[in-house]
C-alpha cells in the first residue's frame, strides 16, 4: 500500500511540474502563447532592449533609439519573445551583402512595421502591421542590406514613406 502512495505522489509532483514549468499548457488564451502555436517559447525570459545607437529620418528628423544586430545569433533572435518596446525605439539588422530579404514573427509578440533599406539607407520597402506569430514570408521585393524593425503604425503616426533616407 505504501508503493501505490508513493507512486501516486510521485507522479502529482512530475505532472505538477510540467504544468508549472510551462511544458503542459492548458490555456485557451489566444493572446498567451502555448505549444500548439509557438514550440520555442517555453521557459525563455523576455530579452531587455540594448541602446546601441541614434537613427534619424532624414526628411523629417525623426529620431529613433537603435539596437544594432549584426551577427547571425541576434538576427536569428530579432525581437522574438518580447512583450514591449518603446515606440522611441528600433531594431536595426545590418547585413554584409545586399539582396532581396524575407522576414517573418515567429515568436513575436508585438505587431511590427518592417522597413527594408538599401546601401544607401533608403528605404526600399515598408512592410506595415505585420501580424504577431505568423510565419508568412514577409519580403522585400527589392535588394536590402538593412532592416529596420518598429512598432507597427509607426511610420503611418510619423509620415515615413518608401524613398525615404535614414542615418545612424
């Protein structure tokens, strides 16, 4: 008898600790991440926002504090899992080559506007509101050695448009 209870116990405290740890998701909330629409979420603390720089709009002298990423590691990680960004702040992906690039929002949680630009920091393509968590290719139609990364609306509330100019 005292078997059966200690395996009985054993195995609460195992299943307790998968749903504790998140490897056992029963939620039904859409807007929470679970395994059925994001497998690499589990147990990954939200990444903090580096200020690694300025980036100005030329047209309009806007300015936008940048995290610069320019390594295969962070690009792979991008803005992935986190929750918030100021909408003062960007992601800047610096390539070493120009060609036509596709992004996408697996594992992100904010919705974005995408900006693809030349190697002359123009803005070549501007991909508006992109959905959170989708997989869907999001193209640049033409060739980019830089993306740039913001809240989504941003450049419809700051009159950005393609052809613009940036520095940084």
């Amino acid at each position: 008898m005292k078997k059966i209870v200690v395996i009985i116990l054993v195995i609460i405290l195992i299943f307790g600790g998968l749903i504790s740890t998140g490897i056992l998701n029963f939620s039904k909330n859409s807007d929470e991440p679970t395994a059925e629409n994001s497998t690499d979420n589990l147990a990954v603390e939200e990444p903090q926002f580096k200020q690694e720089g300025e980036l100005t709009f030329l047209k309009n002298q806007e300015k936008l504090t940048i995290e610069i990423v320019d390594n295969e590691a962070e690009t792979t990680q991008g803005l992935m899992f986190r929750r918030t960004m100021p909408d003062s702040c960007g992601m800047v992906f610096i390539f070493t080559d120009s060609q036509p690039r596709s992004f996408w929002m697996k594992n992100t949680h904010l919705p974005l506007d995408i900006l693809y630009l030349d190697e002359s920091k123009k803005i070549v393509t501007i991909q508006a509101n992109r959905t959170p968590f989708s997989e869907e290719a999001i193209p640049s139609f033409e060739n980019a050695k830089y993306v740039l990364e913001v809240n989504a609306g941003y450049c419809k509330r700051k009159g950005i448009e393609k052809g613009d100019v940036v520095k940084w």
